[in-house]
C-alpha cells in the first residue's frame, strides 16, 4: 500500500510532520494548530498576522484591505450625512423646525459617558504632574531654563470671527466632548501651556498659578475623562487652556467651518452621533442621535422621533465649550 503523501503547508514551505520549534528555528513563520485563514487569499496565518488582523502580510493583500478599508468608510460618512438630512427632514415635516435652503449640516461626535464622582487619586495624580510642569515653567519665565519648543500639532485657528468661533463653540456643547477623554491624566497643559499664563498674568506668583488650575478640576467630571470635564463643558476659560485643547477641530467641527467661512449669519443644523468613529460603528447597542440647530447665539435642542434613532436627553441644557 503506497504511503501517503505528507501535507503540505506551501506558505510555511514545511510538512505537517515537522515541529513547530523546527520551523522556527528554520527561519519559517510559525502557525498555530487551528490557524485562521487571510480573508482576501485564504492562506493561513502566521500567529504574528492573527495578532494585528485578518489579513495576511502579502503585500497584494495588506494593499487590497487598506483600499477596501478607506472605501467602507467613504460609505460610512455617506450615510452619516443622508441621517442628518433625513433627521433635518423629519423635523422639517413635524413643523418644528422651518425649511431653508441656505442652512449648513453636519455630523458630530456624541459624548456618552457618564457623570461621576472625580476619584482623589486621579486629582492627586493630576496635581502632582501638574507641580512639575509648573517648576519648569517657572524655571522659564525667571530666566533660569529655556523653552524646548515642541512642534505645533493643533495650532488655534486664526483669522475666525466672533460669530465663527460661537458657532464652532456651540457645535462642542451639543457633541458634550467626545474629544476631552484623551486629555485624561494631563489635559494636554505643558510648559509652553503654563508660561503662555504666566506672561498673561504677571502679577500671578507660581503658587497663584497653581492655585488658580487646582481650583477649576471639577468634583463631577465625566467618567476616565479630563478632570477639567464637566457637565458644563470644559471648566477651564480658553486662555489657560492647552493649544491642542484651543486648537483641536473634529471632522465635524472642520465640516461646519467650511460651509460658514463667508455666512454673515449662519444657522447650522447638527447631529451628534453615538457611532461616530469607524471603532464605534460595530457597537451591538442602538445608535443614538442628538439634533439641534446652532448658530452664534446659542443651541436648541430637539427631540427626534425614535425611528430616526432619537436619544431620549435630546432636548434640555446643553455644556457651553
């Protein structure tokens, strides 16, 4: 009876019978017993690719994915818009907003964290960093050190109006600051941050300084959020913020900007999505939306029937950025 010929894993370039330590002693990419296959060729995948996705490391593959990738999301944003007109449309037909044409749109983030008690620890941790950036600051400010410049990520918008930068503002108040929990722990102030309110305030001694951020963390914040994030917005005023906090725009915001750049008066209708990111979409739970009309005066608020995926807080206070 002829022996029967031993499987063979072309990729590996080794028969079923050899060791996995052999393989990798060999230089050959290791492959666990019940590997997954790449979703695009059907080869199996090394241990490595399972780690970072389901595609293998074919460089026909990796490219394939990155453009189907960037294509899902295209369609993605496109549905995020026809739900703002199809929110605005609703409204429109329930009489409780008017019709107009000239009317900017945009979708936003929805922050959906809850309200909690700030724990002592974050405080202490917060406060502790906060003393040693506020040394060098010092440092600076008396001539003692010099400034490292670091390289300007998020610089404030320039050359905005008034009514731009409260539009822009009251755009933040409706999302509630999907945003801030990346400040979490720091806040984003640095150095340049604290001599920027140094120079401001002359008068202020470091300890002045310090007290005057200690005193603005909020005792509710948002939960694993900034410690300067409460329900009224940021608690922090603009100029003792950081340049990435005064100059960060979402995707959103930078939407809105455009449409209103030459409006003496813009109105803006908004919605505030729970799914906003691509990492959200899949959440299992029902997406929520939040709808208001902002312009430079202010936010209102309303409620949108539940088939449009309405949230129930849709109408009330909104935090002011």
């Amino acid at each position: 009876m002829p022996r029967p010929t031993p499987l063979i894993n072309h990729r590996a370039g080794r028969a079923d019978g050899e060791s996995g330590r052999d393989a990798r002693s060999a230089g050959v990419p290791f492959h666990s017993h019940h590997a997954a296959a790449c979703i695009l060729c059907g080869n199996v995948l090394t241990v490595g690719e399972q780690a970072v996705g389901k595609v293998c490391g074919r460089g026909e593959c990796k490219t394939r994915h990155v453009r189907e990738q960037a294509q899902a999301e295209l369609r993605r944003q496109s549905a995020l818009q026809e739900r703002a007109a199809a929110a605005e449309q609703a409204l429109v037909d329930s009489q409780a907003i008017p019709a107009a044409n000239d009317r900017a749109h945009s979708v936003i983030p929805a922050n959906r964290r809850r309200l909690t008690e700030l724990p002592k620890r974050r405080v202490r941790e917060f406060v502790d960093r906060l003393m040693g950036v506020l040394s060098q600051a010092a440092a600076v400010r008396f001539g003692n050190a010099s400034l490292d410049s670091e390289p300007d990520l998020y610089d404030e918008p320039c050359g905005l109006t008034e009514t731009q930068l409260a539009v822009l503002g009251n755009g933040c108040a409706v999302c509630r600051g999907h945003c801030c929990p990346q400040g979490s722990g720091h806040a984003f102030i640095n150095v340049e941050t604290i001599v920027r309110y140094m120079e401001q305030h002359p008068d202020q001694r470091p300890r002045d300084v310090l007290s005057a951020y200690v005193s603005r963390i909020g005792h509710r914040t948002y939960e694993d959020s900034c410690v300067y994030h409460a329900a009224s917005g940021c608690t922090l005023p603009r100029e003792m913020r950081s340049k990435v906090c005064n100059g960060y725009l979402c995707k959103g915001l930078t939407q809105i900007l455009n449409q209103i750049d030459e409006t003496p008066s813009p109105q803006v209708f908004v919605i505030s999505v729970s799914d906003y990111e691509p990492n959200e979409a899949n959440d299992q739970t029902h997406p929520t939306t939040r709808a208001a009309l902002i312009d430079a005066h202010g936010v209102t608020s309303h409620s949108l029937p539940p088939a449009t995926g309405g949230e129930a807080d849709a109408v009330g206070d909104t935090p002011k950025r």
